[in-house]
C-alpha cells in the first residue's frame, strides 16, 4: 500500500476540509460511493469515489486526531484515471488549506 500525502500546513478545521475535498471531488465528476471511517484509524474520516463508466475506486481518508490527510493506492492495482486525479486533487485541497 503506497500513501500520498496531502499536506495541511496545520490547516485543522475538519468540517470545512470535509466539505473542501467533497467539492474538489464533485467538480472532477466523481461520485462518491463510501463515506466512513477506519478501524485502523479511529475517528479517520474515508471516503471511495469513483469515476461514471470506468472502473477503479479512488480513495481519501482525513485523520483528525493527526490533522492527517493522504490518498491511499496500491501499485499494480491502481487504474491510471486514479494516479491522475490524485494529483489534481491534491494540488486543488492544498491550494485553499494554504495559509
């Protein structure tokens, strides 16, 4: 399992970056299929989207309790639509947490 990180810069307001990366991803046209959390990371905020008409889930997942953000992949696994969006969300979620 590979993570990318995306960086907070101590940004810390959990419902405002709940709503940053579901806006992010809405905008790209993804659709989100699972919002929840991870046993492995308690009170982590996860979500799945996917992309109409391909196949592939792209994954995000918020740990307040760390003012942690990352995108979960897995080499070999991965669809190319998922590497490319990552790194467009990711610079999109990093510009309005920037201080």
């Amino acid at each position: 399992m590979q993570e990318i990180e995306i960086h907070l810069n101590g940004f810390d307001d959990q419902e405002k970056l709940e709503r940053i990366i579901e806006e992010a991803c809405l905008a790209q046209n993804l659709r989100r299929t699972i919002k929840g959390t991870l046993q492995k990371y308690p009170g982590c905020v996860h979500w799945h989207y996917q992309k109409p008409r391909t196949s592939g889930t792209l994954e995000i997942t918020y740990w307040p309790k760390k003012n942690r953000g990352w995108f979960p992949y897995r080499d070999g696994r991965t669809k190319s639509w998922v590497v490319d969006m990552i790194d467009v969300l990711k610079a999109e979620i990093e510009k309005q947490v920037k201080p």
